[in-house]
C-alpha cells in the first residue's frame, strides 16, 4: 500500500482518484493548493505526489522545479488533462516520474503509479 498526496485544485477529480486508489489498496491523501502541499511533502509522509499542474495559487510546473530543486527522490506524477505534447515534455523536462494524460485506463492509472514509486 502506497501513500499518495493528491494535488488537485478540482473536487471532484481529488475524490474519484481517492476512490480508484483505495480501491487499488492505496491511501489517498488530499489537497488542493500548493501552499497546502508544500508542508505535507516535506513532511517525507508519502511514496507519491499525484498534482495537476493547474493550481490556483502556483504555475504547477514552476511548483515542480521547486519540488525538485528541494527533493529530487520524491516520485511525482503530473496529469495531462489537455493531452498536449507541451505539457508532457515540459513536465519530463523538470523532473516528473511520470505523466497519466487524461482520458487514462486504470491499467494505465495504476502501472503509472507502480513504475513511479519503482524507479
């Protein structure tokens, strides 16, 4: 079982992957800004950071070349509910462990997951 912080400004996505991961034997952890976020992670508590990179108080990816500047261990997976190719390179580009471009499979969902917190 893994302990997974969901960083997403939208209610309703954070609660359907809370779901699907507690379902998969996973715990879900919730939150919606990068203030919240930021303490929680440093925290060292989770084996993964799921984030949106549309945050309301933060760019997400100038939050990521934070959390990598701080923690270059700490797995992080970026969603790509655009399913733009920018957003996937620019997101590799600064660290993510991995990227689940929306709309995804739960095999998808879960090997995404499993090979972020492997590597």
């Amino acid at each position: 079982m893994a302990r997974i912080l969901l960083l997403l400004p939208d209610h309703d996505q954070r609660r359907a992957l809370d779901r699907i991961l507690s379902e998969g034997g996973h715990a879900a952890f919730q939150t919606a800004t990068a203030d919240d976020a930021r303490p929680l992670i440093e925290s060292g508590q989770y084996d993964l950071v799921m984030m949106d990179p549309d945050l309301p108080d933060q760019d997400g990816f100038s939050f990521l070349r934070d959390l990598r500047a701080r923690n270059d261990r700490q797995p992080i997976v970026v969603l790509n509910r655009y399913a733009k190719v920018a957003t996937t390179l620019l997101a590799r580009g600064l660290g993510a462990s991995g990227i689940l471009t929306m709309p995804f499979t739960r095999g998808e969902f879960f090997t995404t997951i499993d090979d972020a917190i492997a590597a």
